[in-house]
C-alpha cells in the first residue's frame, strides 16, 4: 500500500440549497474543488471548513445553523463532509509517485 501524501478535494453532484446559507456554504465548498493538500495540513483543511461554516452562521442568524463534520468514507480512500448534504464532498487520498 502507498502512503498517503497528499489528499485532493472532489465536489460532485449537487441539489437545490434551500436559503443563503446554504448557497453560500455551498459556493465555498465548490471553490475548492481540485485543491491538492499536503498530508501534514488535512486537519488545516478541516478546520477551515468549519471556520468557515461558523462564519456563515454568525453571518445568517435567521437560517438553520450549518454543524459541519467529517467522516471516513465506506472505501477507506478519505473523507466525506456531514452535516451538508446539498453536494457530493470529499476529501480524497492520493499519492505522489516518483516513478
């Protein structure tokens, strides 16, 4: 098995978001699409997201509020957001290969 050196942002499908919290998450999110992080800086990422959530949060006050988490997704390659489910985001292993 390689090892993990890098982990990449996958935005897939998505749905209607239902106010501008949501649209406005979910913008966030889309801009980071194709990002390619380094291993050591994941839970940098992570921490981001949820910043980033709790920003929107404080920003629409009137919206239901956004609690962002991560799970490992069901293939063990990386992670998936939960507590959003407007959009397909994940967090993907890769692997720097030299050869």
């Amino acid at each position: 098995m390689k090892k993990v050196t890098h982990y990449f942002v996958y935005v897939g499908h998505s749905t209607q978001t239902k106010n501008k919290l949501q649209e406005e998450f979910c913008n966030y999110l889309r801009s980071l699409q194709h990002t390619l992080i380094d291993a050591a800086k994941i839970n940098d990422l992570k921490k981001e997201i949820r910043l980033k959530a709790l920003e929107l949060n404080e920003k629409h006050k009137r919206c239901a509020a956004l609690v962002i988490g991560f799970s490992d997704l069901y293939t063990k390659t990386g992670f998936g957001i939960t507590g959003f489910y407007f959009l397909t985001f994940q967090i993907l292993q890769a692997h720097y290969d030299s050869n």
